[in-house]
C-alpha cells in the first residue's frame, strides 16, 4: 500500500475577491502535493473556503445579497482561481456544506462532554477584520482614541453571553507537545514566537458568538453560533469523514502539514492542536507557514490599489511562470517582494535562457544531427559522470527540500544542475564533433537529454504543463516520469518528435 500524505491550504474568506496572496499558499501546496504523488505516496490536498461569520456577513449585506447566495458566488470564483492556478486539490470543501456543520456539531459535543466548554460571557476587544479576539495588552493606541490590533485591524468592544473552551488548561499540554515534536511549527522564527506566546500563558477562549446569526448553531443552544475559527478549523476534519473510521479518506488524518500564511498562525498552532487533543483527536503534524508578499516594494491593499489578482498575472506572463516565479522568488517562511522586474528578470534569465535554452540546443541537435533518435548511451567520461552524478542526485536533494518547505532551495539544487549543464555543452560542444567524432557527439548529447530529463522530472510540480511538454520532447512515455522511474535509463534509439520551445522570451508589449 501506498503511502499516505495529507496536505492542506488555509480555507479562504469569501469576503472579496482573490488575491496573489491566497494564490502563493495554495500554489506552495499544490507543488507538495505533486511532488508526493510523483514520489509514490496516495495524496490527499485540500482546499476550499470559509463561509460563515461577521466578516462575511457583513460583506454580504454591503453587496446587497442575502449570505448564502453571497457566499455562493464568492466561493465560485476561489474554485475558478484554483482551476487557473493548476492546483491538483482532491477535494474544496466549503463550510456551508451540511457535511461541515454535522462534523462540527460533532466536535462541539465531544468538548462539551469533555467538560472542555462550559458557558459564560465575553466581555472584550474583538477584530471582526482578523476574526480574533485580543488583549488589551495587545492594541496600539491610535491618535484619534482609536485602537488597533496587531495586525492594523480596527477592534470593538463586545459584551454577550459566550460560551468558553478551557484553552488555559492546555498550556502545560501544548508546551509538551512542541518539544516533543520540533517540526511541529515552521519556520523556527515563527515556532519561537509561538512558544513564547503560550509560555506568557493561555486565557479561555470564546467560541461562540449571540450577536450575528451567520454561522453554524451551538448544538442545544441555538441562541449562539460558533466561533468562526472554531468552525473554520474543523474544516480539515470534515474533509476526511471523520468520526467515521471507515470513511474512505478516514485514514488521512493526522494531516501532514497545513500551509498558512503567517498571519493564521495562533489558530493553527495553539488553538488546532488545543481543541484537538480536548476532544481526544491526534494533532496534525506540521503547521508551516509563510511570509507576505508585498507588491513593488508596498503592502497590498484596497486602499492603495495595488492588489494583483492571480488570473491576470497568469494571463501577463503565463501560469508555470508565475509559479515558478513565486517558488523560486523568496523562501517560504519570509516575506518577499513581488514586482514586474523581478517577475521578467526570473522568466528571461532562469527559464528561457538557462532552461530554455538548453533543453533547444540539446534536441535541436539530436533532431540535426541524430536522426531524431534518442542516442545510445556511451561508457561516460569522467566529466559526462560528473554530469549524471548530479542529476540523479536532484530526487533526494528535492524530497529533503520539500519536507522542509523551502522550495527556493529545492530550485537552486535544480539550477546548480542546469548551470553545470550548460558548462558541459559548452566545453564538449557537440556541434564541433558533428565531423571529428560523430561518436562522442552522440554519447555528449545522450548525457545531456538523460540530464535535461531527471531535472525535467523533478520540476514537474512546479511547472506541470511546460515539464510534460519538455518530457514529451525527451521522449519519456507518461508511465515513466515517476522519481522511481529515473532509475530506469530510456532505451537507446527512442524516435523524438520535433523540438518545440518551451520557454518564451518575456517582450515588453509596444508602448
Ligand atoms: O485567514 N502574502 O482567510 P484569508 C502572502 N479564512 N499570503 C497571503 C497574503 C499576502 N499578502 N495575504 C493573504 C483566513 N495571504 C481564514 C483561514 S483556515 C482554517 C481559515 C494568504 O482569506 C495567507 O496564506 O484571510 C493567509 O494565511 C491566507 O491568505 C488568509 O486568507
């Protein structure tokens, strides 16, 4: 059996549209999960979206639409954002779903019985923009009287009877549980300042709201819906069938890794696991979380006008650009700037010349000068080894990489290979062998197409469409571009259809 690896996105809000921030998490985990799939393992990736609470709700009535259809609407076009971004998720659940309410009712009784909830009032700063409830403590002070989250969020004072989880009681717990699992939490940074926070201490958390009616009712209570987090991170439960443990994804959870944004991470890493192990359920393994994008050097927002959305920058300058581009552009944990000059710089440089170039070079000559075979292989060269060596190194060096999430390393191990290729074609030239040693011209460009295929292989999560077309070109049939099947050498003589470019030029378009 294989096996098993479950994956997950943040679910989004439907408040507004998409934004390249949505799309980098989603991307990041679809990347993941491709590369498991290709490296033998029976995946699970989730996506979807988070419906219910004030947020939405209020989103709703300024569009002059009743929640549901609201909600209905939005929730389409994160699918259709999913659809253009090439994600492979198995499943996009969404919270208004009845299999979502019926699991988090379920949840809730679990706590309840656990005596984990017990009913009080919530007297405090609440961040309808976060969802979250803070401290005082936690507020900046603005000079007109108002004050601010940490996040910028504008809070209210809210007072109303609520229902509580016992979070203070799980600090010694959840202490436990990060030293006990270091990778628990990523990156370090972030994992420390999480500890840091929980050490501070836990205060009971409300999870149940009376002043609005968008989201699911507190089973017995109906005067009370849940606490939106409450229901939100219960989403990843619900996608598996739990409680049934013959569900068929039943035996996905634990998931492997949830990948947020580091702005989620209190909920994912103190709240989750907290609420989990009340209610007797295995935490996830691994929260990795990732920095912000700002654009052109400026944090997005409405305000300012410069929030990109994803389709139109697939549109500008292609979908495995774009993903490769915000892999390759920062690592996963830090924040990254994104900008039309660093966008060009990355399709020119690295995949029109560097990959481009050499993969057109390759097959052009083996379709001049080798009857469109694929050559035999030849007993290699110190330097030809060299080479191969590298390039059969690339699996193991992008599966350390990908536990880790840093994908920009991963792509660098890659480019490293296709520098040095591109070193090697250029010091064998086979163009100049073509007369002197047709041989060694035929054993060169044989190195260099069984190169060009283990780094094709590996980047297919990034870029799926251009990869296939690459691979197609190398002549490797659909059943062989597995990790494992690397090990298998192509057959000698393989017929190649005719070399096409995979990797356009970026042109300014004429003013
Ligand atoms: O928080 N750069 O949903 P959300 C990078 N519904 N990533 C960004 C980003 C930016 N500028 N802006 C947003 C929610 N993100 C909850 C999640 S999960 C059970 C519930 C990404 O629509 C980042 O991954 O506000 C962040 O965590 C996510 O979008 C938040 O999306």
């Amino acid at each position: 059996m294989k096996p098993k690896f479950y994956v997950t996105t943040p679910i989004y809000y439907v408040n507004g549209a998409p934004h390249i921030g949505h799309a980098y998490t989603s991307i990041a985990a679809d990347v993941l999960a491709r590369f498991k799939r290709l490296d033998g393992y029976d995946v699970f990736f989730l996506t979807g979206t988070d419906e219910h609470g004030q947020k939405v709700e209020k989103a709703a009535a300024e569009a002059g639409l009743d929640p549901q259809a609201f909600v209905d609407k939005v929730s389409a076009d994160f699918r259709d954002m999913a659809a253009k971004m090439g994600l492979s998720n198995d499943d996009f659940i969404r919270t208004t779903e009845e299999r979502h309410k019926r699991v988090c009712a379920e949840l809730w009784r679990r706590l309840e019985q656990r005596g984990e909830i017990y009913l009080g009032a919530y007297e405090g700063w609440y961040a309808v923009r976060d969802e979250a409830f803070y401290d005082e403590d936690e507020l900046t002070a603005r000079p007109d009287g108002t004050r601010v989250a940490p996040s910028g969020a504008p809070v209210e004072w809210v007072r109303e009877p609520s229902y509580f989880f016992r979070l203070s009681q799980w600090q010694d717990r959840l202490l436990a549980h990060y030293e006990a699992h270091p990778e628990f939490i990523a990156p370090n940074s972030r994992r420390n300042e999480v500890l840091s926070f929980v050490r501070g201490g836990l205060r009971d958390l409300s999870v149940s709201r009376t002043s609005f009616r968008w989201g699911i009712p507190v089973p017995g209570d109906p005067a009370h819906v849940m606490y939106v987090w409450l229901d939100a991170l219960t989403n990843y439960l619900t996608a598996t069938g739990w409680p049934d443990e013959h569900a068929p994804r039943a035996a996905f959870w634990p998931a492997d890794v949830h990948l947020i944004g580091k702005d989620i991470l209190r909920f994912h890493a103190i709240y989750w696991p907290a609420f989990l192990m009340a209610a007797g359920v295995a935490p996830p393994k691994r929260v990795s979380s990732n920095g912000w994008w700002t654009v052109e050097g400026e944090k997005m927002s409405k305000s300012l006008g410069n929030v990109i959305e994803p389709r139109a920058l697939v549109a500008t300058y292609g979908l495995d650009q774009v993903r490769y581009f915000f892999m390759r552009e920062k690592p996963f944990g830090a924040d990254g700037s994104m900008s039309h000059a660093a966008l060009v710089s990355r399709i020119n440089v690295e995949l029109a010349n560097d990959l481009g170039n050499l993969a057109q070079r390759t097959l052009a000559q083996i379709a001049r000068n080798c009857d469109a075979r694929l050559p035999a292989r030849a007993g290699p060269t110190a330097e030809d080894a060299a080479l191969l060596d590298a390039a059969a190194a690339l699996p193991a060096l992008m599966r350390e990489r990908m536990e880790r999430q840093t994908f920009h390393e991963g792509l660098e191990e890659v480019w490293k290979v296709i520098r040095a290729a591109n070193g090697y074609i250029d010091r064998q030239a086979p163009w100049a062998l073509r007369k002197t040693d047709p041989a060694r011209m035929a054993a060169v460009l044989r190195v260099l197409a069984d190169a060009l295929r283990s780094i094709a292989t590996v980047l297919q999560p990034f870029m799926p469409d251009s990869m296939a077309k690459m691979l197609d070109q190398l002549g490797v049939p659909a059943e062989a571009r597995s990790l494992a099947a690397l090990a298998v050498p192509l057959p000698d003589g393989v017929a190649l259809p005719p070399p096409v470019g995979v990797f356009p030029r970026y042109v300014e378009p004429a003013a």
